[in-house]
C-alpha cells in the first residue's frame, strides 16, 4: 500500500487545499500516513507571507534531501504559495523535490504519485492497478465536524508589502452551484460548522457572470440540514457591504463573528500599504456592524514596522486599538518579501529591535482587551461545538470562535452549552450546562 504525508504551514486556505490533494491522492490509490519517516510521498505545502514559514520550509527539504541521500527511498513534492510560475530557479536550488505544484494546481503531484503507484505495481505484479483520472472538483474528506471551504482564490488588491496576489493569482470565484454542493457533501459526512475562506472573502461572486455574493452563499447554506453554523474569513473592509453584515445580523446560522484586517491605525501608513481606505472606513463597517449586531467578536490584523513607520504612525495604531476594542489581534512585524512593491521599492528602515519592541506593546493590548472580553462570560452560559477531546477533556468554540474547554468525553460534534468559571486570554473553561443540574452524590 502507499502511502503519503502532507506537512502544511500557513493559513487556513492551506489546510483546505491539503485535504483536496489528500482526497485526489486518495482517489488514484494512496492512504494517508502520519508517520513521515515511512511515507512513499512527502509534500510539503508552504507559505510565503513570511521569511520564517520559508525558511522551515527551505529546512525540510533539506532534511528530506539528506534521507534520500542516505538510501530511503520516497518522492518529496512542494506546493503552495512558495512554488510561482516559474520553478526553474527552484528546481535548480532543490533538485531533490519531484514535484512542483502553485496553489489549487496539484496535477503535477498527482502525475508524479500516479507514475510511482504505477511502476510499484508492476513490480509487484500488479498491472493497471493505477489510473491517471481527471481531478478536479474532488472534495476533501473531512477530518472532524467543522471544515473550511474555499470559495474564492487569489487577490486584486496588490497591497504594497503582500506576496498573495504573486503567488495565488487574481480573484478567482468557485460557482455557487458547486460550494453548495460540496456543502452538502460535507453535512452529509458529520460536518456541523463550515467556514467560508477567501483572501478578502466578501470579494466572492464579483467576477463570475453569476448575480451572487457572499450572502447569497450564506442564504444556501441556512437551508442545508445538518448545518449548524457558518463562519467566513477573511474580510476587506471596502467589499464588506451592508447587504453581508445584515446578511450575517440576519440568518440563524451565521456566527456574529468578523475577521477584518486593518493593518494600521494611520491613513498615511495605509496609503504606503496601498490598502484601499482610509481609517474612517474601515471605523465605518465596525460601527456598521455593532449597530446591527452589539455583541459580535471582532477580530484584526496589525503589521509593525512597515517600511517608514514612524512612531506617531505607531501610535496612530495604538490609539486605534484601543479606541475599538478588538475581541483579538493578531499582529505581525514586517518582512520583506521578494517581488512585492515593498520590497523592490520602500526601504526596509525599522529596526529590528524597533519591530520587537512594537511588536510587544501589540500584543500586550491584545492580551488586556481579551481577558477584558472573556470576562464577560464569567457565570454565563455559551454554545459550543466539540471539535475534539483528549484525558477526558472536551475542547471546541464558542459561536464567537473562542477556544473552551470543560470535561466531558463523546461529545465530538455536539452542540453543548457550557458555563464559563475561568478565562484567560485565549481560552475558556467551564462545566457542561446540564452536569450542573445533576445532584452530587
Ligand atoms: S488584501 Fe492585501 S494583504 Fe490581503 S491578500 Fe490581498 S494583497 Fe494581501
């Protein structure tokens, strides 16, 4: 039997392409290994918004290298936002790797696998076992009661510091027709919570000859049985019209919870970024949203240390966050990357001490205005889908995506209401609902 691991980094739109190739690997024959010292295929999916993710990818292939060096025998395949559209400057640097595959293009793994599977089997005697089929729009098997379904690839917006747009293309929209039907397909295989990803998702259905958006595809889903909950990520405030936060406001299964990128508090900052808008706006759609929904959870993204910040720019930022209260930050100091504007064009002037430090002050507003959020909960009572358990311990999220965790097993895939008696930054934990009914003995 043959076997394949995939190690993937990066974001969530990596994770799915990794189960769609694992579902087309599947398909011509293979099984999925989680020892990656046996596999007869290793793929490595990578990522490139950061030097780090690529230098750890730079790693394994080493490390990869050196095993086959020493005897083993196995293929090694790189995709993902590292590999662009032309591989022959890696293909040099990295003879080892058989194949190279960009984003959502993962025909020449699947070539490479099938001529492997093939020349085993005639080895062993087994003719014709392996076929080469046409794949694709196999979905992903899902590995646990919550999925994230692509539903629009790449990015128009060419922010000056991004290698998105480079690696992933332009804005490239799934037909509504056929999200709704891997949907199904994922209610249909346990899937309670479906997350709906794009670069800047609400661009959805802007550049198919289809009268869709994102809340049309919100709409299909309410009526899909089986579904309990939609989440979506990641959002542009400029195509965040008021159409999807009603949309959001209004439909039962829709989680009241927003993942919007600011990036930075200062508009001559967000002009060097090129994002598109200015605070105002973006200060717009987050009242937008909390006129229409008070208690949603919203979370950003914040860059230090872009070419040029000065301190009142940082500082611009600071007021910024704690101006709206964030339900999360994520932050993340600048790295140039080779190809963008940023790179080619604005120098790289923060130190890295200056980024540090920035950096640091971020995330210590983080964390005050989390636990600050999470408090809240004390003594109240939230719905949580089980995603997985361990020692006896569940752990899932809450609708506003916050981690939980209370005790409890065979729960995977249920909706449990759960009272909160601890909080901390980054998680909750509390007692099942009901358990606190049963008398103690
Ligand atoms: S919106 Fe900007 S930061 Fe986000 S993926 Fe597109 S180019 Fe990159």
């Amino acid at each position: 039997m043959s076997t394949f691991h995939i190690w993937t980094l990066g974001c969530q739109m990596n994770q799915a392409d990794s189960l769609k190739l694992a579902a087309g690997l599947e398909q011509i024959g293979y099984q999925p290994s989680h020892d990656e010292d046996s596999a007869d295929l290793f793929v490595i999916n990578t990522c490139s918004v950061r030097q780090h993710a690529e230098d750890r990818a730079y790693s394994r292939i080493g490390m990869l290298r050196k095993r086959r060096d020493n005897g083993e025998q196995f293929q090694i395949a790189v995709m993902g936002c590292m590999v662009g559209p032309k591989t022959d400057d890696l293909e040099r640097r990295f003879p080892a790797v058989d194949a190279w595959a960009r984003p959502q293009q993962f025909e020449p793994i699947l070539a490479i696998a099938d001529t492997a599977l093939t020349e085993r089997d005639v080895s062993e005697g087994e003719l014709g076992a392996a076929q080469l089929i046409q794949w694709d729009s196999t979905y992903g098997k899902p590995a646990g009661p919550t999925a994230f379904v692509p539903v629009i690839h790449g990015c128009d917006k060419f922010c000056t510091y991004c290698i998105v747009p480079l690696r992933r293309g332009r804005e490239d929209s799934r037909p509504s027709v056929e999200i709704l039907d891997e949907v199904r397909f994922l209610a249909a295989n346990n899937v309670r919570e479906v997350t709906l990803l794009g670069q800047t998702v609400e661009a959805y259905g802007h550049d198919i000859d289809e009268d869709v958006d994102l809340a049309t595809l919100f709409e299909g889903i309410e009526t899909i049985e089986g579904i309990d909950r939609v989440r979506f990520l990641t959002s542009y405030p400029k195509d965040m019209t008021d159409r999807i936060i009603d949309a959001v406001a209004d439909l039962p299964k829709v989680c009241e919870h927003f993942n919007i990128p600011v990036q930075s508090g200062s508009n001559s900052m967000l002009e060097r970024m090129r994002r598109g808008y200015l605070v105002e706006d973006f200060e717009d759609r987050v009242e937008k949203i909390r006129s229409r929904m008070p208690d949603a959870a919203i979370a950003t993204d914040v860059i230090v240390g872009c070419p040029g910040e000065t301190e009142a720019e940082f500082q611009a930022t600071v007021d910024l966050l704690e101006r709206m209260q964030f339900d999360v930050i994520h932050v993340a100091a600048y790295s140039p990357r080779p190809g963008t504007y940023a790179h080619r064009k604005l120098e790289d002037d923060v130190s890295r001490e200056l980024k540090k430090e920035r950096l640091h002050v971020i995330e210590a507003i983080h964390a005050a205005s989390s636990v600050r959020i999470n408090q809240r909960l004390l003594a109240q009572t939230v719905e949580v889908l089980v995603e997985r358990e361990q020692d006896g311990r569940s752990t899932g999220r809450t609708r506003h995506g916050q981690l939980a965790h209370f005790e409890a097993t065979n729960r995977i895939g249920q909706l449990v209401d759960v009272t909160i008696d601890e909080v901390t930054a980054w998680s909750l934990r509390g007692r099942e609902a009901s358990a606190l009914l049963l008398p103690v003995l």
